[in-house]
C-alpha cells in the first residue's frame, strides 16, 4: 500500500488513523496540507492483539496475531475508502498498520524533526477516564519530537454526541 519513496530529510505529515470520525477528519486536514506544500502523507493505524500485548505475552498464539493484522489492514482500507470514496487523494500516501498501543506507536512513526505528527481530536472523556488511561493525544503532544497538530472535532461528530447524552438523559429521566 505505499504509493512513491521519499528522502530521509524530507518532513512528512504522519496521520493516526483509526477509522473514527475523528481521525477522518485528521487525515483529510493532512492531505489538504499535503497539497499545498508537496510533503508524503503516511497514514498509520495501530493496532494491538486481542487481548492487548499483556494477554498475548501470557498465552501466545501466533494465528491470533496474524488475525489482528488482518483485521487492522482491513480496517485501514475501510478507512481510506471512507475518507476518499475511493478515489486517489492526490498526494502521496504511504499506509502503514503497526503493531504496538497507539500513543507510544504514533510518536515513533513521527521520529523525523521535519515531521508533523496529525491527530483528530478525541471524545470528551471524563475526569476519572483520564486518570486511569491519559489521552493518546496529551501523550504526543508531551512526548512527540516533531510539532503535533490536534484537528477538532467535525461538527457531525459533536452533533452525534449531543445526540447521544440527550437520549441517555431522555432514558433517565423515563427511568429506562
């Protein structure tokens, strides 16, 4: 899935992509970009085995890895189809599925001091969800050695989760 080489001193805008609204939104952001000043975008989703690495490192299996990397190209595709209906992006694109939690994985894609590392805005989570699992984002921004850019939010997204706490406080209230 790489489309074209690029020199190692050549910056690139590196893109988590997860398949969420959220993501979409990051990698169309860096493709615009792209565009306009002639950089590869490489498009990376990270993924873990089922069970994440603690429960493989207890019982491994290797069919079950080669099944989460199938699962992840897949969803990679299915990303990309939905970002670009299909069509060529006009830029260089570079995918890439890599193995690893995504925040530690994200910044050692984005290694090169040219690099910007692009990363859609993720859910309003509460107080005790950031305590006990930081934001992938607050991750790269404390960690990354390349600028990190944060695309809000598209307005379909904060319209589905308005959506979604008026009909769970319609549900309270009805006592469902």
């Amino acid at each position: 899935m790489a489309d074209g080489d690029v020199s190692a001193d050549e910056g690139r805008m590196v893109v988590g992509v997860s398949g969420s609204l959220g993501s979409l939104a990051a990698l169309h952001h860096a493709v615009a970009e792209a565009r306009r000043t002639g950089v590869e975008v490489l498009a990376v989703l990270c993924w873990t085995p089922p069970g994440d690495e603690y429960g493989y490192r207890r019982t491994p299996c290797p069919p079950v890895v080669d099944a989460g990397r199938a699962a992840a190209v897949a969803r990679l595709r299915q990303a990309l189809d939905e970002a670009f209906a299909g069509r060529y992006a006009g830029v260089r694109l570079r995918c890439q599925t890599v193995r690893g939690e995504t925040a530690h994985t994200l910044v050692r894609c984005a290694d090169r001091p040219d690099d910007v590392l692009v990363l859609g805005a993720g859910r309003e989570r509460g107080r005790l969800s950031r305590l006990i699992r930081p934001s992938i984002t607050a991750y790269c921004v404390q960690r990354a050695t390349c600028p990190v850019l944060t695309v809000p939010r598209p307005p379909l997204r904060r319209d589905l989760e308005a959506l979604e706490r008026g009909h769970g406080l319609r549900d309270l209230v009805a006592g469902n």
